[in-house]
C-alpha cells in the first residue's frame, strides 16, 4: 500500500516538534530543504540583531565590551552549543570560519604528534571530504613536508598505519549524506596512535553527536547550517581537554591572536595562551554576527523541553524515510538513484538523489526546444544528467533544494540533487509536496525547458 | 590670548564637515573621544542590517548568494575602502580579523623572503607596536625558526640589516598617536632589500595613506575604528599587486580556504588560488557584519564631495591642536605630560596624555576617603599616577576616552590617557567642553573619589 498525504498529514498532527516551526520566518510558497547549506533564520533573530546594533553598539560603545560582555560571547555560545555535540561547558568557543578554525586544530594536532611522535609524518582524509577542508590540509602539509593521503571511504582502516600523524573527517559527507560511526573510527586510530579531528559541517543540530563518548580529539563545525545563525554566522572549535592546554606548546594553535591570550589586556608584548579552549581564540569577532548565532542556538535550548537532539533526530529520520519512500514510489523510470545510505545509523539530515550523465544518462522525453533557438539558456543534450535543470525546475516550483556535480572520479558518473531536511521547521507535508513537485517536473518533461538549461551542460 | 568657547563654536560654524556628523547615532551626553577603539554607529547600519536578516537571508535565503552578491562583498567593500588608503581597484578585501589578516600577508611576506632571499631569518618590528601583531608575528617567528626583533621607534633603521626579511610597523602608534613616515621607512627598507607589512589599524578613515605611493608590500587594518564598522567588524588586507599572484608560490597564503579557491564552486579536491587578492580570501565570511562595514565606508564615500580625507585630516589636525592647546591652557599645573608628537607629520588622530606612576606621581589634593573605608571601590595612593581614575571621572560625565596602562619599559613611567579625534563626528565645541571636563575633574580632585579608583590601583 502507497503512502498517502493524508498519512503524512497524520505524521504533522502527532508530530510533538511540530512548535518549533513556529520560531522560523519561512517564505510563504517556499519547502526549503536547503537548510544544510543555509539555515532559515529564527523569528527572533532580527529584533536581537536590532539590539545589537541600536543599543549595545549604538547606545553603549565601547562600554559594552563590559555590560554586553562582549568578551565572553564566543565561550557562552559555546557552551550553549556543546550539549549539541556532546561536549562539556568551557570545551567549545564560537568563532571566525570553519577553514580557519580547522587550520587552528589542525595545526594544534600535527603539532603534537611532531613533539610526541614526530615520525608520523601523514595526514589522512577522504578523496570527497568537504574541498575546503582538503585545501586548509593540503597547505599545512606542504609548508610542513607532510603528506595528505586521500583515500575513499571503504579504505581508511587499511589507511591508519603507524606513519599517519592525523586522521581528519568530516562525520557527514556533504555530497551524499552518509554518516561515519565516529565512535569506531576513532577507536581505530586510536589504536594505531592516530589522533582524529572531526569536521561537524553536516553534523551539529542535524544528528546526535557524542564528541566526548567518541572520545574524539579535535573537532571544528558550521554555525550557519543546521545551527541556522545566519550567514557566514562564526563557527566553532572544540578540543578535548586532554589537549586543550600543553604548557610545552605555546603556539600549538598557530593564528596567536589577542583574544586567545591568557591576560589580553594586559597589552603585553609576547604571547602566553589562555588555558583550555581560550587559546582558540585570535581575533577580534564579528559580534553582531556573532549575537545573530545566539538566536540559532536559542531554538535548541527551546527544543529540550520537547526531547531535544533524540526526538529531532527520531523526526529527521522519518522525514528522510518518507522522501525516499515517495521518491522511490511517485517517481519511479525517470533515473533516479539514491546516494545516501538507507541504513539509520549511516545517514546524516540529508538525501542525496542522483542520476547519470555521460553514455548511461536517462533518455530525453517528449519534445525539445529548437537547437540553437536561445542563446541565452541552454538545451538539454543526450549525456547531460539533467540534474540541474531538475533541481532549477524545482526551484522555480518553490522547492529549494540544491545540485552537486558529479565528482568526476572512476566510479559511475551520477550529478547529485541534494536535499536537506531541518526537523526544525520542514513537516511530513512538505515531503510530500515536495515529492510531487519533483515528479510534475519528471513526469511533463518541465525540467527540459530552455530556462532551466545551462548552456553546454555536459560537463 | 587664550582660546575660548566661542572661539570653538566658531570653527564649528566654519566646518565644512559639519554635516556628516548628522549620519552618526552619537548617544546624548556623550563626547565620545574612543572612535580610535570604536567606532559610532552610522544611522543608516540599523535599517541596512535588517534588510540583509529579514530580506537576503530571511526571505531569499540561498538564493542571496547570487542575487544580493554575497560571494562578491569582501571585493566590494574592498573596492569602496581602496581610495581611503592608496590601493588601486581590486587590490583589497575586507575579510576576516586583523590578527589572522596579519597572519595572512605576513606569512606570505616571509615565503616570498624564504623564495627569494632565504638567508634573510629575521622580522623586524617595534616594542610598541600593537600586541596582537606582535603575537602573530612571534608564532610565525617560532614555527619557522626565525627572529623577532623588537626596536625603539628611533633604533628602527639601525636594525634594517641584510638578515631582515621583514619590517612589520604599525603606522600610527595606538598607545602614543605618533605616525611613521611610511613612504621614507618603506624606502629604506627596500634599499636594503626588505619587504615591509603595514598595519593601518589607526589609520584608516583617520589619516590620509597611500599604500601605493608608498610602495608598501602588504598592508591590514581594521573596519570597527575609525571605518565605524561596528564592533568587531570584518578587517582587511591589501596586497601590492606585484606579489598578490605568485604562481609558483601556491600557499604563498597558508589559510587557503574555498573562499579564495580560483573556482569555488566547482569543488575539486586540490587548492588553486584566485588570482591576486582574491586568493587572501579563506572561509565564509559574516555576511550581516560584513553588511554593516559598508555603512562606514558609505559615510567616507559621502565625505568624498566635502574634500574627502584630506579635508578630514585638516580637521582632525585641528581639533588635536586644539586639544593639546586647551590641556595646556587650562589644565596647567596637574602632572600632566603629552605622548603624542606636537609634529603634524608625526600624528595621527588622537592625543595620548600622560601622569607620571612610581615616585615622580603627581601629587594628591585635598581630603583623601579614609582608608579601609569601602571594600569594593579603591582608593587613590601615593605612586599611582591617577589615570585610570582620571578616566572614570570623565567617562561618569560623558566623556568617553580610554587609559592605557604604562608600558613598564625601562623609560619614565606614564600611563596614558587616550583620547581620539574622529573628525567625521566630532566638533570644536566638543573638543572645549572635554576638557572643561578634564579641568574639573582634575581642579576638584573629583577623579580621587572611591568609586573612581579601583583597589590596589598602584601598578
């Protein structure tokens, strides 16, 4: 028996979070299932910003570094984040980006194993880590004459030998969705004296996370994603207190900056590291994007009284259970695959969906425009996946989602349409709606339309 | 003849720039002498804030990073800030803090040194120069097993020798106000091959600077002075465009993230840089704090059609002669000395007084709070030169400066009182009534009242 909308009405009545929905200003006609590249923003959001600006800049100035304790903002986000992903108070700062805050403990790893066990000299990750992620690596290892082995994802047990110095991961790939077991992972670097730094991009506020139970070591994440801070709003850093402080490494965070000083008013000229997490710290924060991430975080602490991360993960799962089901019975023969893993336990807050390009891509339907008629948009050829035009077509519908191109390696050549579910605010009806815009789109063709067509999209 | 009030209100009344004031929200009854630490909020930032929560990112969400420019912004602001400092088009990107900006060209400065000239192991800079370059400049040094050496302002030239790879200054001194004469250190420097970094924290928007004229290498400064940014806004960083593309220095900027990939959006695994300073871009910015910096730079653009920076700086000149010629009017016989230098070539846009700690420390006045009297509030002392307390004073009356303890070097001891002059909003007028302010706190001896001296205020 098919899924109805009447069942997935069911689901949105028994549905406990189905409040929270309420503390976000979504478009009216709009499923956002973009939430894992951009969050929504909270209702609260704009009148904090407000504040911000009128009353603690523009009333108080200066003063506010006191009264609006300015200075502590990226610790107090932090602890209101690490409940999220399992860390404890004073063990998580919100600051600058994710590419800076990984090159901090990035370089605070491979700092400690150079003074520990400086033959490891081999920086392990996956060939489809997060690009930026490979970037902040692939620089430190060649200022420092390491190497960066980028291996698939069935192949990093064989990977951790006794030459690795750092395994780095990002817990939920961005392109398919799939989990790691970052318990497991971690156990097993641990074991080959490994240490492991934990990119949770895709991670925090989307899936439990236990860095701490994991007994991770290292771990950086996106505050404008599933956090929903805004954008570009700070990200964070934690690090186990195990290495949160090593007197013997004064620069074991290299970006040395004032507000991770130990006394930074002390206006004194050499650096000494503030203990613990502090350290983290460098510059100067943005604090009126700063503040806007408090309004994020605000919605969790709204959301423990309603189960907190277990129910929202409980809701993301039968969200993604749902859209997979639907796809699979309401769009069936137009080439769609599934990217990310079926298995509870390997799936993050997102689907991936794909279809080929190159000789395998599904066949055009129906008539297409003259060839040569726009020259402004494109056309759909034999051999493009029509991924993105599938994904612009939705869009137009209203339905936010987003396309990844394919990556090029040796395996099938699959473009990915990629959407993200926030238990936050989507519902079970806007699965189904969204489900059926997808199948219109397939169904008549609409994704062949010269608008939605890239020139040359073949690629 | 002495100079009056009404002398004061009839500058004011000839001030061409008396009109920008009215695009600032200065809160009323304050004199706010602390633009040099933080900027006021321009009247147009609110509104501009809540167009970029509620209509970029509120409604459009992702789609803003297309239609609202996001990925553009940094280039921007950095195109609209370039005539405050000397850069040409392109050259600039408003990004990131100062200390990781610093970070930035410095570590670039030091791989074209290491390139170029490897026997060049030393960074050259001054005791004085703000700490968090310093810091940054130490890590750097540690890391790669190079030298720091700090010198005297006056011992700056000795120590250009052909071991320095670089000379890294702040161009206006925050502790004293005194400015380096860039275009002729920045000479000397390269006579004697020599790359120098500049730091225009203290400079930007308050004097005129000509990176380009200067033949400056590399360049940072900060947005939330005297650009008026808001608190902790985005700073930037400018590159002479002889070494902004390097090619064959691919990490000639180690925090190579996406946001400088020369194709972000195509995510391949390997890093390739964006041509010139696009390159010193690394994650995703703050866009509603970057948002706001555009409000500062908007008024310099306003400012433009009143004779622009050089009228600014005629005006700032003008209110810190008139500062200085009015302390030492009317404020005579108190202990105190001056920091900043009487020069104008030599000054910035603030006046750094000072009173002598330690044995030479003015002497008290009057009936002195019994000692042991409060617990919580302190109590002036002999030795201690009564800054801080003079500060307080005026800041209980509006008028918000800033002390700066003394350096504990090995010359007389003085802390500071620091004062800045942002000619944008401040007037003659208000340059009078400070320093009646200053004369009544110090003829009264108002500033020795408890709650006004913190315990154990000798230091």
């Amino acid at each position: 028996m098919t899924t109805t909308l009447q069942d997935c009405r069911a689901l949105d009545a028994q549905d406990p979070l189905a409040p929270l929905r309420a503390h976000f200003t979504l478009p009216p006609g709009v499923i956002y299932l973009d939430g894992n590249s951009l969050g929504v923003a909270p209702k609260a959001t704009a009148a904090r910003v407000a504040d911000v600006v009128t009353r603690e800049w523009g009333t108080d100035l200066i003063q506010s570094w006191n009264t609006a304790s300015w200075f502590d903002l990226p610790q107090r986000l932090g602890n209101q984040l690490a409940p999220l992903i399992g860390a404890g108070q004073n063990e998580v700062v919100c600051t600058d980006s994710t590419s800076i805050n990984l090159y901090k403990v990035l370089s605070a790893a491979l700092n400690i194993a150079r003074e520990d066990s400086p033959a490891r000299r081999r920086i392990v990750s996956e060939r489809s880590n997060f690009p930026t992620d490979l970037y902040i690596a692939e620089g430190l290892c060649k200022e420092r004459g390491l190497e960066l082995l980028l291996v698939e994802p069935d192949d990093i047990s064989a990977a951790l030998t006794s030459d690795v110095a750092v395994l780095m991961l990002t817990h939920v790939n961005y392109r398919t969705g799939a989990m790691h077991d970052m318990a497991a992972i971690t156990a097993a670097a641990h074991a080959q004296g490994i240490l492991c730094v934990w990119d949770l991009a895709h991670s925090a506020g989307a899936v439990p996370v236990d860095l701490n139970g994991a007994d991770a070591d290292f771990s950086i994440g996106c505050g404008y994603k599933y956090l929903n801070g805004g954008p570009g709003a700070p990200a964070f850093a934690w690090v186990h207190p195990r290495h949160a402080t090593r007197p013997d490494l004064k620069f074991m965070q290299p970006l040395s900056g004032w507000w991770g000083h130990a006394a930074p008013f002390a206006f004194t000229p050499d650096y000494q590291p503030a203990p613990g997490i502090m350290r983290y710290l460098c510059g100067t924060q943005p604090i009126i994007s700063l503040s806007a991430l408090q309004c994020g975080l605000d919605v969790f602490t709204a959301a423990e009284a309603l189960g907190g991360m277990a129910a929202l993960r409980t809701k993301s799962l039968a969200l993604t259970d749902l859209f997979i089901t639907l796809v699979e019975e309401r769009c069936a023969g137009h080439g769609l695959g599934l990217a990310t893993p079926r298995e509870h336990a390997r799936r993050g807050s997102q689907v991936c969906l794909t279809r080929e390009y190159g000789p395998h891509a599904p066949p055009l339907r129906g008539s297409l425009p003259p060839e040569g008629a726009v020259t402004a948009l494109g056309r759909p050829v034999a051999g493009d996946s029509g991924a993105y035009a599938i994904v612009q077509a939705l869009i137009a519908r209203g339905v936010i989602g987003d396309f990844r191109k394919g990556d090029g390696g040796n395996g099938p050549h699959k473009d990915i349409l990629r959407f993200g579910f926030t238990p936050l605010y989507i519902g079970f009806e806007d699965v189904w709606n969204a489900v059926e815009h997808l199948r219109q789109v397939l169904d008549t063709a609409e994704w062949q339309r010269p608008e939605f067509n890239r020139q040359h999209a073949v690629t």
